[in-house]
C-alpha cells in the first residue's frame, strides 16, 4: 500500500506542498476504500483541472511579475522626474530670489529718481524764475543797445563827415608834397557809369607837370582789404567815364585811399594794385 509520505513527494513534482498533501491523502483513502474505476477517473480529471490552475496561476503570476517590474520601471521615471522638478522648482526659488532683490533694488533707485526729479523741478522753477528776469533784463539791455546803436550810428556819421572835411583840405597838401600835385578843386561827387551812380568821397582835380589829372579819393577811419577791393572795383568802372567827359588820359587819374588806420595786408594790398595811401601825418605809399 503507498504511503501518504510517497505520494505527497510524487505530487511535489506539479504541485505546491498543500496540494500535493491533498491529493496524496485523496488517493490514499481511494486506494484504502477501494474506488471504482469512475471514481478514479474524475480523480484523475480534478487533477488535470488543479494542474490547469496550477498553470494559470504561474502565468498569472508572470504577468504580475511583469507588471511589478514596468511598475518599478515607472516609479523610478516618476523618482527621476520628481528630483528634475525638484531642481527646477529650487532654481525658480533662487530665482524669484534675485527677481525680488532687483525689485527691491529698482524700488529703491525709483525713489531716488523721484527725489531727483522733485529737486529737478524746484531747480526748474527757479530757473523759469531767472529766464524771466533775464527776458525782462535783455528787453531793457536791447532797448537800451537801440538808443546805443542809434547814438553810435550817429557819432560814426559825424565822424565820418568830420574826417571827408579834414581829408578835403588835408589830401592837397599831402598830393602837393610828395607828387608836386596843383589842386584846383577837392570836393565829394557821384560819377555815373555803367548805368549806376558812383559817389566817390574825394575828387581832387588838378595838374601834376602841367599835365591835367584826376585823384579819387576813399576816406575810412580803418581802412580794410574788403573796402579797398570794392573802391578799386568802382575806381575801374568811373575811370574810362571820367577821362572821357574831362579828356583824361586813363593814366592820369589815380586811386588814393586816406584814413587813420590799415592792417600790413591792407597796405601790401594797396601797394600791389598800384593805389596810394595817405594818412593825415602826410606818409604816402604811391603805386
């Protein structure tokens, strides 16, 4: 007779301990009440159907298997994520910290400017204040340069009359000393020419030698290059005229400028177009 012992070890094969202790202590008391054929039989197919379960199981059991290592698989991505978002979640906070010293520090520069501007604007009102009483100060200084200008222009025209009246009895006697001129008139004149009145400060009218001749006179305080540019301009437009009415020979009519004062250029400039220049000391520079 087989033993409970022996058959639960044959059962081990395929089944777990409690299993095959059941079946081995079925079959024992099979054997021992002496089991039909049939009985055997559907023994034999509750065995099949346990072996079938048994199978089940472990393939339940491999699919669990695989399920808990995707499961691990997913829960160290999820421990992996969480430590990124760990990371960034401490980079924002050190970030946000920065964000809020510069915030600060904006504040505090913001109500520097502030103050500044508030000095800007009682600077600006005080200078709104001083442009006022500049405007008021300019308005009587121009008034004031206007009746300056006025009186000047004045001066400067009695002056100039004054020095045409000394230079009218002044030139003779300086033409007679250094060129032997004899004058018979010196007085101020226009001569018409190229359609266009000229006036000439001076005309002396004499002769040099006997020989008939002409002497135009310009008259300035300061005798400028500009000025003896623009009288030799007008010089050579009334000369052709002059000589024609008066039968002159062009030759004998000659510029002369007169004054108190002339830069080295305005003298070098006069001697070079062949002009004189006199001063009321009587010095002459003939061309």
């Amino acid at each position: 007779m087989v033993s409970i012992a022996d058959m639960t070890a044959h059962y081990r094969q395929a089944f777990d301990d409690h299993q095959a202790k059941v079946l081995a202590e079925a079959t024992v008391q099979i054997e021992a009440d002496l089991v039909r054929r049939e009985d055997f039989s559907k023994l034999t197919a509750t065995v099949g159907r346990l072996a079938d379960a048994q199978e089940r199981t472990e393939e339940r059991m491999n699919r669990l298997a695989d399920a808990q290592e995707r499961t691990e698989e997913r829960m160290n991505r999820l421990a992996d994520a969480q430590e990124r978002t760990e990371e960034r979640m401490n980079r924002l906070a050190d970030a946000q910290e920065r964000t809020e010293e510069r915030m600060n520090r904006l504040a505090d520069a913001q109500e520097r400017t502030e103050e500044q501007m508030k000095h800007l604007a009682a600077a600006q009102q005080r200078t709104e204040v001083e442009i006022h009483e500049l405007f008021v100060a300019q308005k009587e200084l121009t008034w004031t340069m206007k009746d300056v200008h006025k009186q000047l222009g004045g001066l400067a025209q009695s002056v100039g009359h004054g020095l045409e009246a000394y230079a009218m009895e002044r030139i003779p006697r300086i033409l007679a000393e250094h060129c032997g001129f004899v004058t018979e008139s010196s007085v101020p004149e226009t001569i018409y020419a190229e359609d266009r009145g000229n006036e000439i400060d001076i005309i002396c009218r004499g002769t040099i030698a006997g020989r008939p001749a002409a002497v135009l006179c310009e008259v300035k305080t300061n005798i400028t290059s500009h000025e003896v540019r623009e009288f030799l301009d007008v010089f050579e437009r009334v000369r052709t005229q002059l000589a024609g009415d008066e039968t002159l020979d062009p030759t004998d009519i000659h510029p002369l400028f007169f004054g108190y004062r002339a830069s080295p250029d305005t003298r070098r400039l006069i001697a070079d177009s062949g002009a004189w220049l006199a001063f009321p000391k009587g010095m002459i520079v003939p061309g």
